[in-house]
C-alpha cells in the first residue's frame, strides 16, 4: 500500500522524495536542523548480526546467569530485544531493575536518563551499565541544568516563583529531576502526566486557581496535556526558549501563563504531521490513527487513539483481526508490531520518519562487548549518579509515585 508524500516543512528540512509511489515503511532522510542533536538516517539499519555475535550473546548471558538482568526498551533493534529478560518503557523498566535485587548488574538497552532512572532506583550493590554511552535523548539534552537553573532565576523575577510548579517528563537528565526535586515538583510519565500536572495545579488552587506549570522538557506533552487533559486553551500555554534572554517572553507573557513549556521535543515524534493523518484516512479503509502524546498538538488532535508506547502495544493488542492502524511512534517498535500481529494491517504513520538514532546506538556487538566483559570481571559503561543528585531525583520519583492512578508506564 503506498499514499503520497506528507511532511510538515515547518518541522524539517528533509529533502523531498520522488513522487513515485513508495512503501509506507520508506525511512527519510536528511537531518532535522531545529534538534539539538542528529537525527540523519541514511537508509536500512545494518543487517542482522551474524550467527556468532549470536551465539558469543548467549554463552555470555548463560555464564552471568541471576547476576545480570537486560532491560529492552521497546524503540530497540528486534537484534537487542532478543536478549532482553524485561521490555517495556524507560519507567517500567527502572523499577524492573529495582524489583530485582538478586541481579548485581543491571545491563540497560536503551539511553542514558533510564540509565540514570535505573541506578537512581536500584540498590547501591547493583551496577547499571549501558553498553554505548553514546545512547543519549535528544529532547533530554536539550535541557541543560544550567540552562533550567537560569530560566528559573528569570521566571522569580518576573514575580511568578511563589506560584511556580516544576513538573518534569521522565526523560530527562538526573539533574533536571533533581532540580525539580528541590523545588517540590513532581515527575511524570506520558501515561499520568495529567495526574501530575492537577498535582501541581492542586499545591495553588487547582486548575482555576494562581498556580503554574513548568514543565519541561517536551513542550508537546505538556500542551497536549494542559489543553486536552485539563481543558486550558493555547493561550493559556507559553513556550521558554533557552537560547533568549528571558525565554522570549514577557513579564506580561509569563504572568498570563498558566503553563510555561520548555522548549524541547522528541526528534522522531516531532516530525509526525498532519498531512500523513490525512494521507492515511485518504489511502487506509478504515484506518484508526494512534499516536504518542509527544506528537504536536495538531497531529494528536486528528488522532483516533493518544497513548505511551504501552498503551499503543496494549490497543493493537485487543482489537480484532483486520483492523487497520496508522501508528504514530518509533518505527522498531511500529514494525515489531506488524509482526506481532500478522492479522491486523499495521503501517507507519509517517513514511519519512526514520529510527530513533540515538536508541538505535545500542547493537548486538555492544552488548555482547559489555556481557563479556562482566564475564571476564569487569564493569565497563558502569552508570553512577552523583548521591546528592540520586537524593534529590528520588524526592521528586517518589513524589510521582505517590500520585493516584497510573504511574509505570511513559
């Protein structure tokens, strides 16, 4: 099944493709030149590893046996998952490791702030190690804590820090969770991130009273969740670019705000688009869209189905045979799910979005590298959050943890 080009040339400077017919699964290239980080992918991911690389994995993980436990994050190579005792999303998938305190090593397949997350949550005997330290997050890194510190100094004196509520989404960096923290806010999950931002609301009056919403880093989460979920409007939601002075706001801005949103996005779930909701509905017979709540504010909106990576595995799941679905996420994850369930047409909701690159950084060689190496005594990769940063970070997990309703999935 093929349908026409759809890209939202506001988002991304992706070189067009030919207006042939292409698959649904055709990956784009070029680089997205408003991220921070490069988001370039050239074509197919590499080949399978080969049958030794295999084997070396399973020999290693077999010697290592209760001592280690692999945690898979669902946007890794179907090569990784292989291996994975526990798969699941960046939360889940740190209290799995906490949850098992037999395992001295905690081997991580994902990226760095669940790395962190992970040894945050664990037990100061076992060790965290991710076996490409060069796993990082995009929409993480672009929040700084010195860049957070600095914003929050702006917004106290533009009067509107005895109001202010630091709410920040899991994938970050340990030191903005530290940050937040510190200043009595909460984390949160795509999955609660309503809870938490009424949670915030709550500590000044709820929803209708002086409290405000810094949230970060992912300013489509934090819309989409202050407009669809609470019932504010756009106007009420401000964006905080770092890069200008005072964020490129006014005090009068800032004072009018009801949410203030650091800018950040998902390299890959920002460049879903309009468009492609469209060109599905027009190519797709009976197609239901589904998408992360990390997409834009406009592409969740024309969206049939919003939810984490779990709750998309979870929908495709118990819906019957020959339904099709246009899926708005990771395309590792979008095609282990066309495998999962043959009897269901599942397509890739954006034909020129590639892999998440930086996730994708995590192969078999690295893993096998980093499970040989435990085997012959050493640690290598090992991730170690400062303790007073661990402290801090912690405050503000707990603090989520304590909110109603659901709290282990993002």
């Amino acid at each position: 099944m093929t349908r026409s080009a759809a890209y939202d040339q506001g988002v991304s400077t992706t070189k067009q493709q030919p207006h042939a017919p292409l698959p649904l699964l055709v990956l784009g290239q070029g680089r997205e030149l408003a991220t921070e980080r490069g988001v370039e992918c050239p074509g197919e991911l590499p080949a399978p590893s080969d049958p030794g690389l295999v084997e070396r994995a399973r020999v290693a993980k077999a010697a290592l046996g209760d001592k280690v436990v692999i945690l898979g994050h669902h946007y890794q190579r179907d090569e990784v998952i292989e291996f994975a005792d526990v798969t699941g999303d960046s939360f889940k998938l740190a209290k799995e490791a906490a949850a098992r305190p037999e395992a001295a090593y905690i081997v991580f397949c994902g990226v760095h702030f669940m790395a962190e997350a992970a040894d945050i949550l664990t037990a100061d005997h076992q060790q965290v190690v991710l076996p490409d330290l060069a796993a990082g997050c995009s929409m993480a890194d672009m929040a700084a804590i010195g860049q957070v510190e600095d914003a929050w100094d702006d917004l106290a004196e533009m009067g509107v820090a005895d109001e202010l509520v630091p709410v920040t989404y899991m994938n970050s960096a340990a030191a903005i969770k530290a940050f937040t923290g510190r200043h009595g806010g909460t984390i949160c999950t795509s999955s609660n991130a309503k809870t938490a931002m009424q949670w915030a609301c709550d500590q000044h009056g709820g929803v209708g009273g002086d409290a405000k919403v810094f949230f970060l880093p992912d300013q489509h989460l934090g819309r989409n969740t202050a407009v669809r979920e609470l019932g504010l409007s756009l106007q009420d939601c401000v964006v905080f670019d770092p890069h200008k002075p005072a964020g490129g706001l006014t005090r009068e801005q800032v004072r009018a705000a009801r949410v203030i949103l650091w800018r950040g996005h998902c390299s890959v779930h920002g460049r879903f688009s309009l468009e492609a909701v469209s060109a599905a509905r027009a190519t797709i017979p009976d197609v239901r869209v589904i998408v992360h709540p990390e997409c834009q504010y406009d592409v969740v909106d024309a969206a049939d189905v919003v939810g984490s990576t779990e709750r998309i595995i979870q929908a495709i799941a118990s819906a019957p045979d020959g339904s099709s679905w246009a899926v708005g996420t990771e395309l590792n994850l979008v095609r282990r799910l066309a495998t999962m369930f043959p009897k269901q047409n599942i397509a890739f909701l954006e034909r020129n979005v590639c892999y998440c690159s930086t996730m994708n950084r995590i192969d078999l060689p690295h893993l096998v590298w980093a499970l040989e190496s435990l085997v012959a005594g050493r640690v290598i990769n090992q991730i170690t959050v400062d303790p007073d940063v661990a402290k801090w970070a912690k405050v503000a997990l707990d603090q989520m943890l304590a909110l109603s309703g659901e709290t282990a999935k993002d």
